[in-house]
C-alpha cells in the first residue's frame, strides 16, 4: 500500500480515540433496506472531514472516492488515497480517515451475512470478502466512468421507492462487488497461495474479535478454521512476522492496555472483561507480556511514562 503524502499525519486526537463501532450505518428507513448508501460529504462536512478510528462487526463497507484524495489508516497500516479509489473494509478492520476538503464519493455499508449470500455461488470471489482491498491507479481510472454509473445507479435506487428495490439494491451491488473482487483476485499460482494464505490470517484475526473475551485456546481455533495449529502459525508468520499464538496474546495485550487506560475498572473486572477466570492469572499473563503489571501501566499512564494504546 502507499505511504501516505500531501496531506500530512494524523492528529494525535485520531490516534488515541478509543475504537469502536462510532457509527450504525446499516439503517432502516424503508422496511426493505438491507444495505446503506450516503456521500462521503454527509460525515465529512459535519466531522470537519476527520472520521475517527473505529470498526465495525459483522459488516462490510464499501467506499469510492470519486474527487480528492484522503489520508487513512487500515488496521493501523497508513494509505494515501488519490482519486479515483476503491476500498473494500472487511469486518473489524480498524479505519481512519481525513479527506481533503470537499472531495466527493459515495460509501456503502451491508451485512456481511447478506453479501455472503449473494456471492456464495463464486468461491473464488467469496474467499476475497475476508480481507481489506485497496484498488486506485490506472486499474481504476481505466474504469471510472463504468464504476460511476454503477454507484450512481445504486444510489438512486437506495433513495427510491420503487416495487423490487431489495433486489434492485442487491443487483446493483454484486456488480460492483464483483468488479473489485474480479481486479483483486490473484494472478499466478503463487499469488494464489498467497492470498489463501493471506485469508487464513485474515479469518484467524476476525475469530479472535469474535472469541477475545472468551480466551479460546489456540486448538479452538485452529478447529474452526480447519486447518492444524503449526500450519496455522506457519500462515501467521509469513504474512505478520508472529506466531499465531503470539497473534493471539497480542491481541489480547492490546484489549487489555485499552481497557485499562480507557475505563476505570478494577484490575479484577478488567480480567473478567476479557475471559480470564483468576485475576491473578490475567495480572501474570500482562506482566509477562508487557514487562509490568496492570497497575504499574495505569500508574504509567497518569504520570506520562507509557504511551496510550493506540499510540504505540
């Protein structure tokens, strides 16, 4: 992905927001919505073009920037958007944005269980929905005019009321769906692997959204996902660089820190929040993770020794 140029780094106010499911986009105006659809400048002109960081779960948005360029974080990963740009977010893909102002573009956001639905007769595209996708450049621009009249067609039907607009609206979408899903899909062999490799990772992390505060040893998930433990870890090192019970504590670790510097919950309840039936077993698992204990790091925080969670 690109490093992010023009427009600078983030403010610090963005980096250290708590995450969370900051919006409900997936409304129900009409009794037949099943998907949302607005223009960027609905949050953009009302938030001064800064959307903080957050997430959402069990939902898939899809984004295209049609004028401007943005700044945005992925899953903690910088990328700089130059229009035209297509993005895809994956359930539970931590996002941040600052667009230049003024740019133009519409977002849609759908449950995740709806799009699985719609593409489960293509296994090659419906093993793509589980990671984040990026796609802006010639491939694009080759097609914005096409691209264009498919988000506009869509947004037109979503405001409408028109007999069959569910199927309409879902029409609409499978074909912009499987456009970026067609351009996105691996070349070669290799590439092939990669990316399965790639979507293993990708559905390990959402499990482990989906179980964190029910710590699953790492056999549950391997289970679910069908594969063994060490080639789980294998996966999880070649694309991260971690094992993936080293994955796993991390995460954790992260949960931890965020419920510690964000909330002023008891060290005892911080430990029940996230699975740990002894308090003391959770006050040895993060010292032994994060080189202290759970009350050294709050003490940390307040005379300015340790950074925020989402800082470091």
């Amino acid at each position: 992905m690109d490093k992010p140029d023009g427009l600078g780094t983030f403010p610090t106010s963005m980096k250290t927001t708590p995450i969370a499911v900051a919006f409900r986009e997936v409304r129900h105006f009409k009794p037949d919505d099943w998907l949302y659809c607005e223009p960027i400048s609905a949050r953009g002109e009302a938030m001064d073009w800064t959307i903080p960081a957050h997430r959402h779960e069990g939902l898939h948005q899809f984004q295209f920037v049609q004028q401007g360029r943005a700044e945005a974080t992925l899953d903690g990963v910088p990328v700089h958007l130059e229009a035209p740009a297509l993005l895809m977010l994956a359930p539970g893909c931590v996002h941040a944005f600052r667009y230049a102002r003024g740019s133009v573009g519409r977002q849609v956001t759908v449950p995740s269980t709806r799009l699985t639905q719609a593409l489960a007769s293509s296994p090659s595209l419906l093993v793509l929905l589980a990671g984040t996708l990026v796609l802006q450049g010639p491939t694009v621009q080759a097609d914005a005019a096409r691209l264009d009249a498919i988000w506009a067609a869509l947004a037109e039907e979503f405001d409408g009321a028109e007999p069959g607009r569910t199927e309409a609206l879902q029409a609409h979408l499978v074909l912009l769906v499987t456009w970026l899903l067609r351009r996105a899909a691996p070349a070669s062999a290799d590439d092939s692997r990669r990316a399965l490799r790639d979507t293993l990772v990708q559905r390990y992390r959402a499990l482990i959204e989906q179980h964190l505060r029910r710590q699953q040893p790492l056999g549950f998930y391997a289970a679910e996902l069908r594969v063994t433990p060490d080639h789980l870890s294998r996966s999880c090192r070649a694309v991260l660089g971690l094992s993936a019970l080293d994955l796993l504590h991390e995460r954790v670790l992260t949960e931890a820190r965020r419920l510690l510097a964000y909330t002023a919950a008891p060290v005892a309840e911080v430990a029940r929040e996230l699975g740990f039936a002894d308090p003391a077993y959770f006050s040895r698992f993060f010292a032994r993770q994060a080189g202290h204990s759970p009350q050294a790091y709050r003490a940390a925080l307040l005379d300015g020794t340790a950074l925020q969670p989402d800082q470091r």
